[in-house]
C-alpha cells in the first residue's frame, strides 16, 4: 500500500526505484555489483507497519531524521539459511535520500571484495560483519563512501520516525486511501494463483480500481484505486466472495505462507502448498480462534517460506515411517514480526504429516487461545 496508505511516513516508490535503477544500471547490467558472493536483500520501510520485514534484509533503510533532515537510518545483516537464520543488526548510521546510492555501493563492493566464498552457507552479508567486526565494517563501508562521491563522512544513526508501539494494520477488505479512493486486500489461499486467477483479477482491477494489482509479502493481493461508487459491486463479486479468494478470511487463513514445495522444486522434502491449504480448511473448520495466527510452511532447510518468521511454523522433512520414510515437519513456534521482531525456534523435531492435524491443535489451544468449536476432545499433550 505505499503511496496511498494513510499514515504512511514516506512513500518508498521513488527510493525503491532509484536504487533498482542503480543495480540495473537502468536495466543495462552494473557491472561493479553483480559478481557478489551469494544473494542479497534490501528494503525500503515506509510505513510503521514495517509490511516489508526489514530485520530479514541483507540491507534496509529506515525512516529517520537527524539535525531536521529526513533519511534513513541503516540496518544490516538478516538473512535466512539453511544452517542458520539471523535478524539485521543497526550499522549505527544515517543518510539522507541523496547518499542512499552510495552507501549501497559500498556494502555491496565490501561484500563484493571480502565476503566469503568458498563455503556457500557462510556466503552472506552477515558472516562478513562478524569476521571484520562492526567497527571496522562501518569504517570500510564510509571509507568507500568518502573516496567515491565527496561525502566528507558517514553521520551517526538518527531519530526514528517508526513508532515502536505501532500495532500492525490489517489490509484485508476495503479501506480509505489518501486520495480518497480504496484499496481492497484479498486473501489468495497459500499464495496459489492459477493463469485464470490471475487474468480475472486482472479484470477486476481495471474494471474497478486504477489497473494495479500489489503483492504482499504473504503471498495475498491488493487492488487500489477503487471509488466508492464501485466499491459495493466490487466487494459483490462472486472471486471475492468466499468463491475463490476472500476479503475477510478466517484467523487460520488469513496469513498462512507457503513455499511451492515438492510439487516444483527439487529441494522439497514435503508437498507445501496442498498440504497448508487442507490444514488451514480443516483447523477452521475444527477450531475457534481469538486471534489471527501467522502459519508459515517451508518444503527444506532452506527456509524459502521463512519459518522462523512465523506464530507457528512446519519444515519439511522426512521420518522413518512404517513403509520406509514418509514426510515429515520440524514445527516452530514463537517467531514475531514489526518492532521488536523475534525469529522462531523448533520447539518439535520431525513430525510425521499424517500425525500433524491433532499436534497442530494441541499447540493452538495451549499457546494460542484456541478452543474446539465442539468440545468433545480432549487437547493432544504435547
């Protein structure tokens, strides 16, 4: 929703595009960044909703202010792996719109530079700032920075513009932009979108809104630009209504994240996305929620779902079963999202799917607040 959230701190469209122009060198290739050891992430916060996840990026901007100039404060380092997962950690700097470029550059030379590669788990951002040590990261980093754009030298960090005590907005349904128009955020079941999907979507958007369709970091949409005189026969519309995708779901759909798992990638352990879709259908369906509960399914180790983001989170992998090995879940639990962030621990090894149904309830109703709908089973000790 930026440009058009109300309350929004800044919007981070042109910032965005600014530094994807730079990478790309406006689509021609830059040279200077593109031999880098491993991938990397960045992320420009707009909002006090902190949608974007910052503390998961390699490299995020944070709106602040200092001696009454807007920028960003700068936060570096998070990543998921395989063998380990670790939130971004405060580089302890400030720059202004003008120096975002080349900052960017210099964390991405260093990386380029010094950063591991010869063993692939230990070739992110992070392992670098832990061998050079802070200090001497950031004294790399405005080195770089001083020799290549005449910036004299890098500010310490500045005041946050994120309110700490936000409480992260909900965009499900229908609700008022700043122009006056509306957006509608709609629920995608495990973020499976058909081509038929997409393309009546796609209609619904130009017929109703001003022809975008924005994606969520939780794999739902959003159409903007809807007036009000369309909004009713929008919100009518049997896609939307509880036919296909939904603009209200339950608090056991609305957030559930899942990777594509055994189905189309070879590193899949387990299938993913069917799997989450007959879970969340069934706990709904079993299960009276206080709360929304953020479920996050990955197929392997490398986390593409981002377990460890997640209320409650399921790891594909494999036990030995009656038959010989069958799927199986590592589950955590206990990962936060927006200020104060906490990544999940594995509180359970190597569930086998079959087993999971009662399990999953079980750790509804004693961390969550769940109750049965009709209470004729007693909770699974877990």
């Amino acid at each position: 929703i930026a440009g058009i959230a109300p309350l929004e701190i800044v919007d981070p469209r042109p910032y965005c595009k600014m530094i994807n122009d730079f990478l790309t060198d406006e689509d021609r290739g830059h040279k200077e960044v593109t031999n880098l050891p491993r991938k990397f992430n960045i992320a420009v916060i707009g909002s006090h909703d902190l949608y974007e996840h910052p503390h998961i990026n390699d490299l995020a901007f944070m709106p602040a202010e200092k001696d009454g100039v807007f920028g960003f404060n700068v936060e570096v380092g998070g990543f998921f792996s395989a063998i380990r997962v670790d939130g971004a950690i405060p580089l302890g700097a400030f720059v202004p719109p003008e120096q975002m470029i080349p900052i960017t550059h210099a964390i991405l030379t260093t990386f380029r530079d010094y950063g591991a590669r010869k063993n692939r788990q230990k070739t992110r951002l992070m392992y670098l700032i832990e061998e050079m040590g802070m200090d001497k990261f950031r004294a790399e980093i405005e080195k770089r920075m001083i020799g290549g754009s005449g910036i004299k030298s890098l500010a310490e960090e500045g005041k946050s513009l994120v309110n700490p005590k936000w409480e992260r907005r909900s965009y499900f349904g229908a609700h008022k932009q700043t122009d006056g128009n509306n957006f509608v955020g709609i629920n995608v079941p495990v973020g499976r979108l058909f081509a038929d999907d997409m393309l009546a979507l796609a209609h619904l958007a130009e017929t109703y809104g001003d022809g975008d369709i924005r994606m969520t970091v939780e794999q739902n949409v959003i159409l903007s630009g809807v007036p009000d005189a369309k909004l009713a026969e929008l919100m009518g519309q049997p896609l939307l209504a509880k036919d296909k995708f939904d603009t209200a779901p339950g608090h056991l759909t609305a957030h559930v994240v899942s990777c594509p798992g055994s189905q189309f990638c070879g590193f899949g352990q387990i299938e993913t996305k069917q799997t989450a879709k007959e879970m969340s259908e069934h706990l709904e369906r079993t299960l009276d929620m206080p709360k929304e509960v953020r479920i996050h399914w990955t197929g392997c180790p490398n986390t593409c779902g981002q377990v460890q983001v997640a209320d409650l989170g399921f790891l594909g992998t494999q036990v030995k079963g009656p038959n010989g090995p069958e799927p199986a879940v590592d589950i955590f639990m206990g990962g936060t999202i927006g200020h104060d962030s906490v990544l999940a621990n594995c509180v359970m090894s190597k569930v086998a799917v079959r087993e999971l149904r009662p399990v999953v309830e079980a750790l509804l109703i004693e961390h969550f607040g769940a109750t049965y709908k009709e209470a004729v089973r007693e909770p699974v000790a877990v």
